[in-house]
C-alpha cells in the first residue's frame, strides 16, 4: 500500500500572495493543521495516568510506615550536610497524589483540546516518581538509610561505560549506519586494555589499545555495511558473537597460562581535584574520577557541538538524513560513513576499557554483561544526542546501582525485581513513550550511487 | 581557472559590471549503462544567458545527460567544454566549482534542516575550529531572496515548507554557490500552474541577471513560453533543434518521432444513472490528519470524473479508501447501491472496481513477476487460471498473449519479467489487467504518469471506450493538461477537502487557483478581474504575471547596486 501523499501539502503558500497588488481572495490560508507533524496519542497520558495509579497505591496507601533517611554528605567533604529523614507514609501519598494530578492533566490536555502535555512534563513526573519509589523502597528497608551521595556517584560509574557506547550509537547512526556492535567494541576495548596494560605495566596505554581495539572493530562493521552493503543488523550482531568468542577463547588460552604476565593492567589513578571534589554530592561526581571518566564528559560535550555547531557535524548528519542530497553538493557519502564508524568505535573502544583499568583490574569473559545493548537503548531514549543519551545512561546506570543498594539494605523488594528495572526502562524507552524520537532519515540504509 | 569577460548574451543596460558568464559544449557525450545506450553521441551548446530547453519525453535520456553534466555520471565517450576548454567533473563538487548548478526534480534538501543549514551544506563558512557560520549564510540568503523577490525564511524549517518555497531554496543553493549555469530538471512536475508561472517568472530573471539555464521538459507549453533555443532529444540522441515560436504539434512530433494527435477524438458523453456514489467520505491518515475531509460526488454511467489537485492533497487516500486499502474510513461508498466501505480489497474488485493505481512499479506490477503472471494478478484463483489448488499455467499464457495483442504491449514474449518493460508497456499491461473483466467502476491513477507520448494516446482512447462502453469512470491526475483532455466532469481536491466539481471546458487559470484552494466561484471572478487587466495578446492569463513584471523591475533596479564576487 502506498501511502506517498499522506505530507506536505503543496499549497500556494507564501508566494504569490502579498506580492500581489490587487486584492486577491486569500487562498484558505487559516487551514493550517494545529498537530502538525507528529499526531497527538492517548500513548502518554495513559502510560502516565498507569503509574500514578501505581504509585498511589503502593507508594501511597501500602507505603511503608517508618521513616526514609538519606545521607547527603559523606565522610571526606569539606562541609557536612545533615542526612534528609522524610516520613515514607506521608511522603508517599504526597508525592503520589502530585503525580496522580499531573497524570489527569495529561489526560485532560488530550481529551479536551486534543494537545500533547507540555514538555516539561514527563520529566517532571519521572523525577517525582523516582524519588518516591525510593522513598518507598528505603523506607521498607531493614535498615532505612542510604547515601544519597553515594547513589548517584556510583550511578555515575556504572554508566560511564553506557555512556560511551550510546556515544558511539550516536556517532554511527547520525551518519547513517546502524551500530549494534557497541557490545563487541565495548568488549574488544576491555579486552585490549586488558592485555596491553599488562603486557606494557603501563595502563594508559592500554586505554590507548582500547580505543584503536574499538575502531577496528568497527571497521570491520563500516567495511561490511558501507562497502560490500551487507545488511548492517546482521554485520552488527555477528561482530558480537565474534568478538564475544574470540576474546573468551584468548582469555581462556593465553590469559589463563600466566595471568600475572597477561592479565594483570593494574587500575588507572583516581584524580582528585582538591577542593571541588569536596562539594557534596556534585564533586565525587566531577572532580574525583579516572582519566576515563573525566574523558566521558569531555566525549559527551565536544561530541556535541561537533555535530550539531560545526561544519563536520552538518555534513555527518546531511549523510545520515539524506546521502543523496550530500552526494549533489560534492559531500563523499560513504568516506564520512566509514570514519564517523572508525571513530564511534574508538569512543566504545575507551568505554570498554573502564571495565578492566577502573572497575576491577582484571578481564573476565563477557564482562560487559550487556552493557552494549542498554547503550544502543540509551542513545534511542537521549534521541539521538549526545547530551540526550549521556542523561539517559545516567537512568540506566542508576536503575543498576540502585539495585545493588537496595540488596545490601535489605528491602522486601525482590533483587530480582530490581534487577529488572534496567530493562523495564529499555522497553519503555524504545517503545517512544517518552516522547517524539525520530532516528535520522537514512540510518541504516547503505546508500548505493547511480 | 575561468577568466571573466564581459558578457556576450543578452543583457540588461549595465554592462560595466564584470560578470562571469559561461558557455557550455557538450560534445559527443554517450553514455551506457551496461548495453543500455541512455545517451548516444549528444551535442548542446548552451550559450551565455539563454534559456535552453532539452525537450523530450520521459526516458529519452535528459535527465541522464544533466546528471553526467553534473559530475554525478562519468560519460562513456565525450566531453564538456566549459567556455571553449574541455573538463573533466569527478562529481558534482567539480561541477560545482566551474558554476554549473542543479535543481533536481526530487529536491535535495533536508527536510530536518533549515533553510540556512541546507543552503550551508558543502558550502560551508567557518569560523576558527570549524565552527560554522550561518550569521553569513542567512546574510546570502536574504541578500539572492531580496534581489529576485523570493520571500524565504533563512530559519524555517524545510518540511514546514511548501513545494514551491522548497524549490526556490534549491535555486537560491545553487545561486550561492555562483552558478552561472543552472540545470533545472522537471522543475514544473510538481508545482500548480500558478507556481509554474511564478518559476518560468524567476528563470526569465535569473536570465536578465546573466545565468543560463538548461530547462529540462516535456510539457510543451512551458517549453514554448521560455526558451530561447529549443533541443530536442529522442532515444538519447539529439533529434533536431527547433525555435520556441515552433508550434505545438511540430515540437511534438519531433519529440515522438511520427505525427502525433494531441487532442484527443471523443464523442461527448452520454452520462446515464448515477450508479457510483461517495457520500460524506472521511479518511484519517495514521497521524490523526483527516487526509480526506467529509466529500461527496457521484460518477454516472458512461461519465468520466476526473480529480484534479496538486499531489498529496489526499488523492491517493481517496482511491485506497474505495479500494478497502485505508483503515479509518467513515461515510460511505456506494457501487449499484452495495456498501463498499468494510469490505474487503478482494470483495471490492469482484464487485467490479477496476484499478490502475499511482505507482504502477510499487502498487500496479510485481516486477520479478512475468507479463503473464502481472496479467491475471487479480485473478490468479479464479476459473480459468484455477482450479481448486492447481494453476493452469497454459491458460495464464493464453491470456496474456491475447492481452499483449489486444493493449499493444511491447514485448517479445508473455514470460519475460514486468520489470524489464518501459514505462508505458508496463502502464499497458497494468491497464490490460484492470480492463479485462466486466466492470462496474473504473479508477485510474495517474493513468499516464512516465508514459510516452505514444502510449499516452493509446491510453487515453482505452480509458474513453471503458466510458462509451458504460461505466462510471474515475480519473485521478496531478496533470492539468490530461484532466482538461479526458474529463466530462472535474473535481478539484484540495487539502483532502472538495473544492468543487467544474463541467469540462473549465478555464486552465479557473482550475489553477481552484488547485490552490479557491472555491470555483471566486476562482471565476478573480480570473475574470485578471483577464480585463492583462492584455489578451499574450495569450496567458495568470495571476501572477503582471505583479512579477514589476517586481523584475525592482530586483533589476537592486542589481545595479550589489557585487558580484
């Protein structure tokens, strides 16, 4: 079925009218669609209104009795905050009668005037709803108390890695090819790091190793996809099954033999910057982390305005929207393909090696546990962008970690249960429930002259 | 590098400016793809400042031509001379670079991007790092906007464009990047005829401001209006030359190769009961948009309607929605008083509906398919090509031999692939297929879109005897000339709204500014102002003529002032 002549809609437009001299009838020019673009659904509101519903119930009427402290400062600031200890019951209510409002403005908005609810929105409510589920979830605990400081930080860590896979996503499918590989460039990156700090004792060069480890990897995505147009889900998947084999058989065969000789990279340094690192909450965050890490910020913000404030980004993403129209104006379509690829892969490359330099000083088989894919998730819910997908990584990291606090506080929450929080978020992030996602136009298509 | 000189072409009073206008040799370009010959041995001068128009029809090989022109093509044999040197175009950047600029018939333009990242890409200017420019880019924009009044926003978006906006931005791209030759290919195919006339207003201007352009075309009328020199180009060779002041008839023919009749012989129509009736129609697309919009009209026996409207004004969805291929349909739709709304596809063709949708290579034919097999796609489980689950594959060949013979198909057999056939064999057999059983209802979409002339005429008389034979006759058509030819009765469709339904013999100007969305009676009196305005002897009567001569004027008066570097 063809459905062509579904957009724009030719009209006279600005021409011809008000240049004329005479007074011409107005050709219909009031009839402009007030959903233009993307139509309004009942896919929000109601997704919306569900968890208020939710919410109120267990957070709200069977929300825990006690009280939920959290601690704000920890031990090595330079000024102390006192811990926050907030009633769970009342709380509870309280934040879930706010989001059962927010669900019925939603709501409302979409019956009456047929509107999408404000932006802010959504946000608005995921943060509430966040802060009562753990107000809800600590509150219930043995022992109801966790560091606020200490959550977010390690969240921070647990997503570095996802932030620089959702990073290469963004760089690859911005230019127009499908990177589902970021598992194995993530994996080939920890692998390298792995080896070559061991081999040199040096662990800087291993982070250097994991970076060229990523681009090969993906060269081999760029060669298939873009020069022989091999279909790029199938380049991808098959890349991570390969590496995923090829790095478990090394580690078995050759790491295993002498693991003080070949795996053994010792950590990169924490650098702490004096001073701003004692700020509470916010300077763990910032000022006291790996090379890796404070190279997640830099990827993340010189990512971004590279492609969206600098002439190399126009062009990456006028080959990912429309190679053809690139091709017209003398832009060499497949030439920025395969290095935009070559280059996400050294961005994952770098994130991979987090695993074996910063989290634990070791390789282990498979120790990017999926990580890769949860990136490609992120990079879908952050739309594209980098700043977008570095806070959606952020969400995921956070679902992860709170996970673990959760089991050392004893809650009677199922680990299990939190265990799958990472994914309950993937599924709803790929759905597009969060809001208007569009991928670029061309991503995915090889694009083929003649 | 190219030198400037001063201009040989006709040019307005100030010619002490310096500008750089080129002359263009192609010279014995051939171009093969595979055994294919889509340019054989083609030689065009265009000199500086004409309008040189390659007329000929769909598949002759112009646009084949304009794209090695464009360095998008390497050409087999041949070269260019670009003011008397040959060069070689590697792509469109080195054609780019000697001021040779392309409008495409499917724009090149991002429609995520603004008017300024568009016009910017490839084009870029920086400042330090990299960093782009558009402070300079808008300047640029409004600078070629103001000089030939184009009225275009640097900062909108352009998917929030319409059509002819968007093609002004493709002219203004390539006027940044100081075309002195602009290649326009099918320009017109989808504007309205207002916008047309807008477009052969601003070629007129860009000529008077020095750039030539190549006019790609096989709409005669247009050609006849605004070239200086007219080449002709059939097969892929150049077949003749011929003036603009040529008539209609000689162009034609040299454009077929044989005499051709361009108006069609019909009798009138002998329109009887009302059998096929739309009432209160309503389709929502999947974005909640109602892409058809509460319409009603009747076709009688032995009647052709024909919808008229520019593309995308909800034509498509209202032949799927009759076909039972549109989901939210509301209203009704009634054939001999049978409800088709809800009814299945396959229901609704054995009620009698005959189809001959817009896209015949995506909707009309399996490609891979045989004649044959395209032939009875339809039917392929009925007697004879069926029975029970066996296919009867002698009678499928039958059939198609007796269609091929009958519909004029060109092949040399039944069983070579859909694929391989031109574009007016392949309409042959789509419209073989559809007219082959009895029928109660007719729709044609598009029934000539990429046909040649030939085909054309052929197709025009099958669709006029499907009428004489007695069945209501829908015609849907983005092509002025071809409802104007065909229809007893014309609907105009606008925005998925009816504007009116108009006797044949309606104005061409009445049906333009009713395609805008002007309701036939103000679309009669506003043209009826207009013609007392203009003088008759030009033959064209259009809304925009006289306004864009003044503001030639201004924009000529503007010129005079700015730089040219």
């Amino acid at each position: 079925m063809s459905t062509t002549a579904t957009s724009p809609v030719p009209g006279p437009g600005k021409s011809g009218q008000g240049k004329s001299g005479q007074a011409t009838p107005q050709p219909d020019t009031n009839h402009k669609p007030a959903q233009s673009g993307k139509p309004v659904t009942w896919k929000l509101p109601v997704t919306l209104a569900v968890l208020a519903v939710v919410a109120f119930i267990f957070f709200g009427l069977l929300g825990p009795q006690g009280s939920a402290k959290f601690g704000v400062s920890s031990g090595g600031d330079f000024f102390q905050l006192p811990a926050i200890e907030v009633p769970a019951f009342l709380s509870g209510i309280v934040l879930s009668v706010i989001l059962l409002v927010l669900a019925g403005y939603a709501l409302a908005l979409k019956a009456n005037r047929n509107r999408r609810p404000p932006r802010w929105l959504p946000a608005v409510f995921t943060v509430i709803f966040v802060v009562a589920f753990l107000i809800w979830v600590v509150g219930g605990a043995r022992t109801p108390s966790i560091s606020l400081a200490g959550l977010i930080a390690g969240s921070v860590t647990l997503a570095v890695p996802i932030v620089f896979g959702s990073l290469s996503g963004v760089l690859c499918e911005r230019a127009g090819v499908v990177n589902i590989a970021i598992e194995g460039q993530l994996l080939g990156g920890a692998f390298t790091a792995a080896l070559v700090a061991s081999l040199t004792h040096n662990p800087y060069a291993g982070l250097l190793a994991a970076a060229v480890a990523g681009a090969l990897v993906s060269m081999v995505l760029a060669l298939f996809s873009i020069k022989y147009v091999v279909n790029q889900i199938i380049v991808g998947v098959v890349l991570n099954v390969l590496v995923s084999g090829l790095t478990g058989f090394l580690f078995s065969t050759v790491m295993q033999s002498d693991k003080a000789k070949y795996n053994s990279p010792g950590r990169l340094p924490i650098i702490d910057i004096p001073v701003l690192s004692g700020i509470p909450v916010i300077g763990p965050i910032l000022f006291k982390q790996s090379v890796v890490g404070y190279l997640m910020y830099v990827a993340v913000i010189v990512i971004w305005i590279g492609l969206f404030k600098t002439k190399w980004g126009l062009r990456v993403r006028a080959v990912g929207e429309h190679p053809q129209a690139a091709d017209t104006l003398g832009i060499k379509v497949n030439a920025t393909r395969f290095w935009n690829v070559t280059l996400g892969g050294a961005v994952a490359g770098i994130g991979g090696s987090f695993f074996t330099l910063v989290a634990i000083d070791s390789f282990t088989k498979e120790i990017s546990g999926g990580r890769g894919f949860i990136a490609l998730a992120a990079m879908i819910l952050g739309r594209w962008n980098p700043i977008g997908a570095f806070f959606a990584a952020l969400l995921f990291g956070f679902a992860d970690n709170l996970q673990s606090i959760v089991t050392i506080i004893g809650t009677p929450v199922p680990s299990q249960f939190m265990a799958m929080l990472p994914y309950v978020v993937t599924v709803f992030a790929v759905a597009g429930l969060v809001g208007r996602s569009r991928p670029p136009a061309a991503d995915g298509i090889p694009y083929v002259k003649g | 590098m190219l030198r400037p000189y001063v201009p040989s072409g006709p040019r307005d009073s100030d010619t002490s400016r310096l500008v750089r206008v080129l002359k263009l040799e192609l010279k014995g370009i051939t171009k093969r793809f595979g055994s294919l010959v889509a340019n054989d041995h083609i030689d065009v001068v265009v000199e500086p400042g004409q309008i040189h128009c390659l007329l000929g029809e769909n598949g002759a090989g112009k646009s084949t031509l304009m794209n090695v022109l464009y360095g998008l093509y390497e050409p087999t044999e041949g070269e260019i001379l670009v003011d008397g040197k040959p060069v070689t175009f590697r792509g469109p950047g080195d054609a780019m670079a000697a001021g040779i600029g392309m409008v495409h018939q499917h724009f090149m333009l991002i429609p995520v991007f603004t008017v300024a990242e568009n016009v910017a890409l490839g084009a870029e200017t920086t400042k330090a790092g990299g960093f782009l420019n558009l402070d300079d880019t808008r300047r640029k924009i409004k600078e070629i906007s103001d000089r030939y009044g184009f009225d275009v926003d640097p900062d909108a978006l352009i998917e929030d464009l319409p059509v002819g906006v968007q093609q002004r931005v493709e002219i203004i791209k390539a006027l940044v990047r100081d075309a002195k030759v602009l290649i326009l290919d099918e320009p017109t195919a989808v504007l309205t005829p207002q916008d047309t006339e807008e477009l052969l207003d601003i070629m007129r201007q860009l000529k008077s401001h020095g750039t030539s352009i190549v006019f790609i075309s096989h709409k005669l009328r247009e050609v006849k209006a605004v070239s200086d020199t007219i080449t002709v180009i059939r097969r892929g060779k150049v077949v003749g030359t011929a003036s603009p002041s040529s008539s209609t008839t000689e162009l034609a023919s040299m454009m077929v190769g044989r005499a051709v009749n361009l108006t069609l012989d019909k009798a009138p129509a002998n329109p009887q009961e009302r059998t096929f009736q739309v009432k209160d129609l309503t389709v929502i697309a999947p974005s909640g948009q109602h892409v058809v919009d509460n319409i009603s009209f009747d076709i009688a026996r032995g009647e052709i309607l024909a919808i008229a409207g520019v593309q995308g004004n909800g034509q498509t969805e209202l032949t799927e929605a009759i076909l039972g291929l549109q989901d939210r349909v509301h209203g009704s739709i009634l054939l001999d008083d049978e409800e088709l709304v809800g009814r299945s596809v396959k229901d609704v063709l054995n009620a009698g509906v005959g189809f001959v949708p817009e896209d015949r290579s995506l909707d009309g034919l399996i490609g891979t398919f045989s004649i044959a097999e395209n032939l009875i796609l339809d039917r392929y489980d009925q007697a004879p090509f069926a029975s029970g689950i066996s296919m009867n594959p002698a009678k499928v060949l039958e059939n198609a031999k007796t269609r091929i013979d009958e519909f004029d198909v060109r092949t040399p057999s039944g069983s070579l692939a859909a694929g391989t056939l031109s574009g007016g064999n392949q309409q042959k057999v789509v419209m073989a297929r559809e007219l082959s059983r009895p029928l109660r209802l007719f729709i044609a979409s598009q029934p000539t879109r990429g046909v040649d002339v030939g085909s054309i005429e052929f197709l025009h008389k099958r669709i006029v005897a499907e009428r004489d034979h007695g069945t209501p006759v829908m015609i849907v058509s983005t092509e002025l000339d071809e409802v104007m030819e065909l229809a007893d009765r014309i609907a105009v469709l606008y925005k998925g709204k009816l504007v009116g339904i108009v006797p044949a013999g309606t104005g061409r100007d009445v049906l333009g500014l009713m395609m805008a969305g002007l309701s036939p009676e103000s679309a009669h009196a506003d043209t009826a102002t207009k013609n007392q305005a203009t003088t008759p002897a030009d033959g064209r009567a259009t809304a925009a003529r006289p306004v864009q001569e003044s503001t030639s004027g201004a924009a000529g008066a503007n010129a005079v002032g700015e730089n040219n570097d």
